[in-house]
C-alpha cells in the first residue's frame, strides 16, 4: 500500500532524484518548498505545501496526514555559526515539533546530515565508524552535528534515523562537475596533499536507495548511518576513471599546500563578510578542504538493512559525465 512522504529540499540535486525515486515506486509526494521557489519539474501528482521553516502553521500542514519524513533541506553556505544554524538547526527543531504537535504516529523521521559532522577519519581505508566520538571541523559540520543531537533527544518519541552522506555525485551535481570540468582541460588543482587524500563518494541514485531503505527499515530507528560506497578513492583513482570518458592525454596537477588554501579562504571570506554573501571559500571551508581522508564506513548500513551501494567510480563517473554532456554543461 503506498505511504505519503514529505520530503523536504526536493528543488536540490539528491532531492530531485528522490522525487524520482518515489513517484517510480508509486508513493505518494508531498514536499515543503519556500514561497520564492518555483519548485522546478515535479514528477505528476506531487502534493506542495508552501512556507518556512519559521512558520508552524505552515508545518503544521506539510506533516500532517504523512507516513515518513525525509529531511534533505540545508544551508552549505553561511557568513557564521549563526547562519548555519539558521539554515540547518532550526528547521529541524521546528519540524520535530510540528510531528509532536499534529503527527505523533509518524513512522519515520530521517534526517539527511554529512559526514562533516564526524569529521575526517585518521586513516584512509576503513573511515569513520557510526561509534566514532564527531570531531567536525567547520561551522557546517558542527551546525549537522548540533541538528543530529536534536533528534537523537527526541527519539524517545520520535521515531528517528540520521544518515551522513560523504560527496555525492551524478547527474544534476554542480559541485564534483567542476572537478571534471577542469580535467577536461588537462588540468587539477587540489587543496592539501593530493598524493595522500583519501575520500568516500556515491553515486546519487545509491545514496537515494540507501536512505529510503534507512527510512522504512525498524532497526534503523534511533540510529546513525554512513551511506557510501564499501571503497574509498584516491586523486589517482578518480583521474584514472575519468581519462577514457574525458579522454585528456596529459595531466597538469597543482596542489596548492595549507597555508595557501588559508590564505585564500581568508581574504575571499572576508570579503564575503564585507558584502553580507556567503563566500565560496573562507577559512572554515579551507579547514575541510585540506583534510586528508574524508573517508567513512558503509558497514553498519550493511549489518542492519543489508543496504550496499552497487555504482563503481568508473561507472558512476561515466553515468555523469555522458548526462552532463547532454546537458551542455560539459
């Protein structure tokens, strides 16, 4: 029999492939977009509830009568912890309080948080472990780590489940694009020590078949989650997948060493601060940026709901790389 889901963040890139995932299964949609959106191409028969995340009558609406909540909007941009906590933190205090208040019998409230609110991990092979004390190491990270405490406070009542993704990438990705975008060209710039960073990825449609399985699973309530692929990626190994799609012959790397990344990600944040917009790079973005192993272990997920993400990097990579030249993009 087909659930009703809310998902929030459906207008962002693994939320569109969500909506997609879902209407493909037969579920019912509701999702919870701000007035200013437009909301985009949504699959047929999608239920839209407008307003914000401030607003409870408008919560109120968007969780009533619902199965299961995916909670995918957030901010990866802000000028201070404040902001972050504006964006990622009070959004989820309000809708827990809105499942309190008008959906106690709710099956599933997961929470879509990041591997930032771990941290890196020491070494490069086996990742962070869900047992693992958070170490994050920016504001963002932190702000998904303070929403995470909030729902795990309220999983006496509240049937909850955190999933941290690591990067993801496919189709409709515009942060990885740029990665391949600079390959094309014949060239690579990294921040930190190339030769050593390991990290975790999956391919999008992985990461949606994980947290849906996270979502309807029993064990998995009260628990945190790493959605990944079992194997972590080297520079190497990504440039080695991408060179007979992109086909580049000779490869100009630059890594550019830590005290320059946080060089650049001072001045441009500050002056991000002076203009009142969010930067591309700051210091505290700086600070991810040259960690060495951003790595994460998918095991748990695998014990528990049998989830394993089945898209290698050479096919994940060839699957986006062939959608963005479709697009134009590449």
């Amino acid at each position: 029999m087909a659930e009703t889901i809310l998902v929030t963040g459906s207008t962002g890139f693994i939320g569109a492939r969500l909506l997609s995932y879902l209407a493909k299964e037969g579920e019912k949609i509701r999702v919870f977009l701000r007035h200013e959106s437009s909301g985009g191409v949504l699959p047929e028969g999608v239920e839209v509830i407008q307003g914000s995340f401030s607003d409870p009558a408008a919560l109120s609406l968007a969780v009533r009568g619902v199965d299961r909540i995916v909670h995918l909007a957030g901010l990866t941009k802000a000028l201070d912890e404040a902001g972050y906590d504006a964006g990622n933190v009070m959004p989820v205090q309000n809708l827990l309080d809105a499942v309190s208040m008008h959906n106690p019998g709710l099956k599933r409230f997961l929470f879509v948080s990041s591997l930032t609110a771990a941290g890196p991990a020491s070494e490069g092979l086996c990742g962070v472990r869900e047992s693992d004390v958070p170490r994050p190491v920016s504001a963002y990270g932190r702000s998904k780590l303070r929403a995470e405490a909030l729902c795990l406070e309220r999983s006496a009542d509240i049937p909850v489940t955190i999933v941290r993704p690591p990067a993801v990438y496919g189709p409709g990705d515009r942060d990885v694009l740029q990665v391949f975008q600079m390959l094309a060209k014949g060239v690579l710039v990294t921040a930190g020590s190339a030769a050593r960073q390991r990290f975790s990825m999956i391919y999008v449609d992985d990461l949606v078949s994980g947290i849906m399985m996270a979502a309807r699973s029993d064990r998995a309530k009260g628990r945190i989650y790493y959605i990944t692929f079992p194997h972590s990626s080297s520079w190497n190994e990504l440039i080695a997948a991408s060179q007979p799609i992109l086909g580049f012959k000779k490869l100009f790397k630059i890594s550019l060493p830590d005290p320059l990344v946080f060089f650049v990600g001072m001045v441009i944040g500050s002056a991000g601060s002076l203009s009142g917009k969010p930067a591309l790079i700051s210091r505290d973005k700086a600070n991810e940026l040259v960690q060495d192993y951003w790595v994460c272990s998918p095991q748990q997920a695998l014990l528990d709901f049998g989830f394993t993400a089945s898209t290698s990097l050479a096919e994940g990579i060839a699957k986006t790389i062939s959608w963005y030249r479709r697009q134009g993009w590449l």
